[in-house]
C-alpha cells in the first residue's frame, strides 16, 4: 500500500464521519421542527435551513465516500459481457470521465461559492449561501484525488477498510 492510499484511507474515514455527523443532525432537527409546529403551535425558523445544509453535506461529502467503496449506481448489464481487457480499457475511460466531471462541478461551484459568499440565509443569518454550498466543491476535490487514487493505485473497493460499512 502507498502513501497516497494511506493519505486517502484517513480522507475515506473522514468524509465517512462528516457525512454520518450531517445525517444525525438532519434526522434530529427535522422531527424538532415538526414536533414546534404541530404540537406547539410555534414554528421555528432553523430546522429547515439546517436540515438543507446537513443534506448537502451528506451528499457532496459522502459521495466521495460511495465512489471509493464503489457503491454507487452503476448499470453493468453491458460492461459485463465484455472482455475483461475491455472492461479495463471502459473502467479507465469512466475515469477520466470522471476527471472531467469533477473539474466541471468544482468550477461551477465554486463560482456559486465565490458569488453567494456574502448572502446571509434569512432564517440562518450566520449562514451565508457561499458557506452552505461550500461542500460542492469540496466534494468535488475529494472524488477527484479518490478517482486519481484508483488510476494510479487500482480499485481500492475490496480492502478491509474500504469495506468497513460491510455494504459488499
């Protein structure tokens, strides 16, 4: 095992955590918000906007996560009739395509960023915009150095701590 895959196996665990974090806080903060509002009578003005951004969170930040583990959704039907020089010569093109589509995310985000960064969110005005979408582009760094990590190291999907959550 390389540095490189070390360094990536500590950003797995980290972006694992973060995006179990978010989904604990969204879980909490939405039952609170109906439980104000329906039974108290008295409508908070946080739950939703907290909710929103643990929901970015999760999904830009775990999706690096599901990438490396490769449990994502992914048809093979096709893939899988192929020669298994085809499937390697197919597996390395969806890298690049990957490459490319991560590039893109991260430049439209961060542009999103950069332009919202001083718009407060009204219910949340700690929060500006830019901070809340600020887990597109990181995201997007992130599924690109594990993407990087596979064309350089090879599938990590079956090491033991890649395949910690026991979901293969």
């Amino acid at each position: 095992m390389t540095a490189y895959s070390r360094l990536m196996d500590g950003l797995y665990l980290l972006c694992m955590a973060i995006a179990a974090v978010a989904l604990l806080i969204m879980v909490t903060v939405i039952p609170i918000g109906i439980f104000s509002r329906y039974v108290l009578n008295d409508a908070l003005s946080w739950p939703e906007p907290v909710a929103i951004i643990c929901m970015i969170i999760f999904t830009f930040i775990g999706a690096p996560v599901g990438f490396r583990a490769g449990t994502h959704i992914c048809v093979s039907m096709m893939t899988d009739r192929l020669s298994p020089a085809n499937q390697r010569w197919l597996l390395k093109l969806s890298d690049l395509l990957m490459i490319v589509t991560c590039v893109v995310i991260f430049r439209a985000s961060y542009n999103l960023c950069e332009a919202m960064w001083v718009q407060t969110l009204a219910s949340l005005p700690m929060v500006t915009y830019g901070e809340m979408y600020l887990p597109i582009p990181i995201g997007a760094v992130f599924t690109l150095l594990f993407v990087a990590e596979r064309l350089i190291n090879g599938d990590q999907s079956q090491r033991a701590i890649v395949t910690l959550g026991g979901t293969h």
